[in-house]
C-alpha cells in the first residue's frame, strides 16, 4: 500500500472535524435575513438515513439563532471538498471504510464545507499562532511592494501575515506593479480588504487552467474564502489563453465579499463566483465562455461585461449560474451594466454568438436589468446548457427588465417557459436589499450601491 501522506491525514481530519461539527454546532455566525437555504438532496438525504451516526442537519439548525443562515452553503461546497480531493490526488481506496460516503452525506446537508464553519472550528482549522487572532477593533495595515519597500513583496506573504479570525479589518495596501502568482485567503483570513492603486495598474495574475491539469477550482489566480473580503482597485488576470479551457482569474467562496473599480480578466470561467452574497461595483470583467458563473447569490452593478475572441466556433455566454435546488436564495443579477464587445473580438471580423446565460443547474437563475446590452447580444438572448436533461428550460428563472441598446430588443427571444419578460414587482426581487440583504452590510464597505431597480 501506497504511503499515506500528511495531507491526506490533515485532509481525513478536516472531514472529522467537519462531521463534528454537524453533530454538537448549536450557534451559527453568518447574519442577515436572506441567507442561501439549500434543501438537501435527495440522494444525499437517502445517504444520510442510511448511514448511521449522522446527524440530521435540519434539526441541528432549527436549535440554532439563525436557522436559514446555519443551512446555508451544502451542495455548491462539496464541489470545494472535490477539487481539494482532486488536488492533493488522493485515492479513494486509501480512505477508511465509510468516511468518504460518512463525509459527503453529511457535507451535502451541513454548514457550508469550511467557509460557513462555526468560529471554534474555523479557529481549529486556523494555523498555529502567537497572538495572531484581533477579535478588536484596531485595523491593521500590511503594505505589499514589488520593489521592497512595503512590508512584503508578495501579497500571499501579506495575506499569510494577517491576522486570524479577525473582527477587525486587515487593509493589504497593494501598490502598482504585476504580481505573478497564484493567492489563497482562507476562511480564517476574515475581514481582509485589499486595496490597489488601480484597475490596471495593480495586477495579480496567474495561468493555471484545465488544460494544465488544474480543476476549475483550484485554477484561480486568486481565490478568496474569508467571510467579508473587500477589493478595491486591483485586477484579477488569468493569462492562460482560451485554447486552454477553463481558466478562473478570481473565485470567491465567501459571504458579505465585494469588490469596488476591479478588473477581472480571463477567458473561459473568469469569475467563479462560488458561494454566498457577493456584490460588484464598476468593476470590468472580460472572458468568453461562462463569463461569470457559480452558485453565489451575486450583485454586478454598473459593471462592463466584455465579451472576447473564444475558440473558433464557441459562442459567448456572459453568465451560467448554478442553482440545484429550487429552495435555494442564489441567482445572478446584473444591473445597470455595459455589454460589450472586446476590442479582439471586434478586430477578429469573426461573427460570434453571444448569449446573456445559459442554465449550468435545472434550477439556475439569472436576470439582466436597466442595462445596455450592444450589438453583439443574440437575438435569442439565452442558449441551452448541451446534453442537459429535458425540461430545464422550463426549470430555470431568465428574466430582463427595462435594457437598451441594440442587443435588447424582445422580439426573437426564447420561448422556454423559464424565460420572463420582467414586470417592476418581479425585478425588485433581484436588487441589492431583496437578493443579497445588502441593506444589512454594504454599508459597512462604504462602496456606492443603489438598492432598488
């Protein structure tokens, strides 16, 4: 038998940990009154009663201040148990008998698989410290400087040098310059705000992609799970190329994250926004297949879509969100934002479809408001997601409301039942209050936001 390695000890105990968790967690942390609340899934329901030891969740939760918020994130994390599976390459032969299905039951039906974990296990996860952890008040500022004259040079140094667990802010003062490497802000990493010197002129970017054997997860230049991750002025860049398939330029698997005047830039998948509430403020985001996609319940406001030059005989699709479960708060509303094509699309003389969404789940959700959408926007609008099962188009929730431009006319549209032509009352339901309970914490990030339609 194979040896087995420390990280698949530090993996297996993660999973206990978690099952820990699940069984004896009695208060949650998240806050708010619209949390994401996933039912759990039949399939992994069926496996839970099957396997004896796991606790029921529901029931767990409904013991608990903020039920909704203690059910929040199950199926959209086991895809982050799977690539850290996928990553380390761990066999599953090499697992004790039961854990793994023990684990996933649970996992499906749980707190969110490390980003929602109560404060004691997250700080059991935390690596070890010495006065490290600032549950005050004080902000601390870390400077990050290629040229030396910063705290760091790197700004995964500056991220490591944070503190954990933080009540407090942690300003990461990036200054300009091309930083290349690829950046992991843990779940204990809360409360973090890193601030450049400009869309443009601060620049993290990395290559990873599918291509290079990366999962689509673990492909993110950039990767944020701390709860209350701010962005200002600093672009996000994978440079892999669109020959190379999914590339993520930044994933976001955290609640109460928002980024202020960022530019996200890639190809295929550029923004994963994975989990939770997360809000985009005139922030840039350019790719090409599944520009933006994932299971968050997510806010782009006043931002610039820019779609770019795919693979030959690809289409563009600017979003393809991820809701499994119709029980889910998640969705994707882009609101008061530019449609446009990129430069390289433009001079490539190619004419390439390019759809607002398309369902990656049976029960995703995606909506367009008080937009302008240009010239290059489909007719049809919406495209199918290829080999999915019948009926998702009847599943989903499309819907635009209230756009111009030469791509918004709504005639030509799609005819699938999941397709709305949105009235007010049916719009509203989208905006920054009602998706994302944004009345209850962008304020604290002081970035601009309208919260109505």
């Amino acid at each position: 038998m194979a040896a087995i390695s420390p990280r698949l000890v530090v993996f297996v105990a993660v999973l206990l940990l978690l099952l820990l968790a699940t069984a004896t967690t009695t208060q949650c942390h998240r806050h708010g009154k619209r949390h994401r609340h996933h039912a759990v899934a039949a399939k992994g329901a069926a496996a839970a009663a099957a396997t004896p030891g796991v606790t029921d969740v529901h029931a767990v939760c409904r013991t608990t201040p903020h039920p909704d918020s203690c059910l929040a994130s199950t199926a959209a994390h086991l895809d982050a148990v799977s690539a850290e599976v996928a990553a380390a390459a761990i066999s599953v032969q090499l697992l004790p008998p039961n854990i793994l299905s023990v684990a996933l039951a649970s996992l499906r039906g749980a707190l969110a698989a490390v980003s929602s974990l109560s404060p004691a296990l997250s700080s059991a996860l935390s690596p070890p410290s010495s006065g490290a952890n600032n549950s005050g008040e004080n902000t601390v500022v870390i400077t990050v400087a290629k040229d030396g004259s910063g705290n760091y040079r790197t700004v995964g140094e500056a991220v490591a040098a944070a503190p954990n667990n933080s009540a407090a802010r942690t300003v990461i003062r990036v200054r300009a310059g091309t930083y290349e490497e690829n950046v992991e802000v843990p779940p204990y990493k809360t409360n973090i705000a890193l601030v450049g010197d400009g869309r443009g002129a601060t620049v993290i970017t990395g290559s990873r992609s599918a291509a290079d054997g990366w999962t689509t997860f673990r492909s993110a230049t950039f990767g944020v799970s701390g709860e209350g991750f701010m962005a200002r002025d600093v672009t996000f860049r994978n440079t892999a190329g669109a020959a190379k398939g999914q590339a993520v330029a930044l994933r976001v698997s955290a609640d109460m994250a928002a980024a202020y005047r960022c530019g996200v830039e890639g190809h295929q998948d550029a923004l994963y926004a994975h989990s939770f509430r997360q809000f985009y403020r005139e922030c840039a985001v350019s790719g090409t297949v599944d520009l933006v996609f994932g299971d968050a319940a997510a806010v782009l406001q006043a931002c610039e879509l820019v779609a770019g030059a795919p693979v030959a005989g690809q289409s563009n699709v600017l979003t393809a969100q991820a809701r499994g479960d119709p029980n889910e708060d998640t969705g994707f509303s882009v609101h008061n934002c530019t449609v446009v094509a990129s430069p390289e699309l433009l001079a490539s003389g190619v004419s390439t479809r390019t759809f607002l969404g398309r369902p990656w789940r049976p029960y995703a959700r995606a909506v367009v408001m008080d937009s302008y959408l240009g010239p290059l926007v489909d007719r049809a609008g919406w495209v199918e997601w290829p080999g999915a099962e019948p009926g998702r188009a009847e599943t989903v929730y499309f819907g635009e409301y209230g756009n111009g431009g030469p791509g918004a006319a709504m005639d030509g549209r799609v005819g699938w039942a999941g397709f709305h032509d949105m009235g007010y009352d049916e719009a509203a339901q989208f905006s920054v209050d009602n998706l994302i309970s944004g009345d209850q914490w962008l304020a604290a990030t002081s970035f601009p936001y309208d919260d109505d339609v």
